[in-house]
C-alpha cells in the first residue's frame, strides 16, 4: 500500500515540518492498541517534537489486561517528559493558550468519535479538541472503533469533512469477526501528522488489511 507521504520532497526532509513543533497527543480507551500508538509518540520525540500527553478519564483511571492504568501513565511521562493532562480543567487552556501546534487523537475509540462529530466537549480529550479547533489548527484523528461502518460510520463521515481535521487511514481489521470494526493504520500516524501540517489528507485514506 504506497501513501501520498512524498510531497515535500524526497530526500529524507519530509519530517522537518515535525521538528520543533509541539504536538498534543491524546489517548483513548482503546487499550488493545496500546501497543502500536506508544512507539507512534516516542518517534515525534525523536523527530525533535515537543509532545504534550492527554489521556481520557477513561484511559487514565482504568486496569485491562493490556497494562494498569498507571503503567501507561508513567510510559506516557518517560517518553515524553511531560505530565499527563488527564482533566477538563487542564485541558481547557490549550485554546486559549494556543498550547499547540497539531492535536493528535491515537486511539480514537468511537465514543469519542461521536462526540468530537457532535460537537460534545465532556471530557479531557474532547474538550482539548474543541479547546484546540478554536485556533484554526489541525486536529489528526486515528480511529480505533468496532462500530465503524455501524452506528459511527456517519460520524467517520462528518469528520472526514470538516476543516481542520484529518484521518489516519483506516481499514477493517477483522472483517471475518467484526465487520463493523475499523482500525487507523497507527504506523501512518507521524506521515498523516506531516500531510496535516500542509493542510492535506494523506491518502489513500480507506487500505486493505493484509
């Protein structure tokens, strides 16, 4: 699958708009992607972004069978060097602050989605997106959703259009079991934030799963 990731040259500089750019990265209780999101934040540090971590109450306060709540906090902090804004209260200065440069929400579960779709700011990391639409900045959602083509597939659509946000490509990730069900490729999390910076929707944004 070749994504559209080469319109700022191809000599290595395509990551260059990441540098020096601080970047909201909020998380959500999609735990079983765990795994794949947290090497997505540790390559924006090393690609010399300032990452500010936001969890979900959800995420912030819940134990799985994916790692204990405060685990993934603790991780959170270590590669980031930043606490972890996990309530309304601190996330409502990111607008009016202008915090940051690029929000990023990686996983998106659908819950969340809806409520971004809807306009609904009642949490942490909904609220930092509504605080951080406010600038005219892009927001940079990855889905992660067993009702992606269900109930949340008009939300997916809405957000698909409004300015000022951007998808990380998506596709079925168990089509067999769960039809419904839609995954963000988390590996296209750094290309998609670098496309959004240019105002532009990494494409394509629909891959075929292996």
């Amino acid at each position: 699958m070749q994504y559209n990731i080469q319109h700022t040259g191809g000599n290595g500089d395509e990551w260059m708009k990441i540098e020096n750019k601080t970047v909201g990265f909020a998380i959500t209780g999609s735990f079983c992607t765990f795994k794949k999101v947290f090497p997505q934040i540790k390559k924006l540090v090393d690609l010399g972004a300032s990452v500010i971590p936001i969890m979900s109450e959800t995420s912030y306060t819940t134990d799985t069978r994916f790692g204990k709540a405060e685990e993934h906090i603790r991780k959170l902090e270590e590669i980031t060097g930043k606490n972890v804004i996990a309530s309304i209260r601190d996330a409502e200065p990111i607008g009016p602050k202008e915090m940051l440069d690029i929000l990023v929400v990686a996983p998106c579960t659908g819950n969340s989605l809806a409520k971004i779709a809807t306009g609904i700011a009642d949490s942490s990391v909904t609220l930092a997106v509504k605080a951080h639409l406010r600038n005219k900045r892009p927001v940079v959602i990855a889905v992660s959703t067993n009702d992606g083509l269900g109930n949340n597939a008009k939300n997916i659509g809405i957000l698909s259009n409004m300015k000022n946000i951007y998808l990380v490509p998506f596709g079925q990730d168990d089509f067999k079991n769960k039809e419904n069900s839609l995954v963000a490729d988390m590996e296209q999390i750094v290309p998609s934030i670098e496309c959004a910076l240019d105002e532009i929707q990494l494409q394509p944004l629909i891959k075929a799963y292996e």
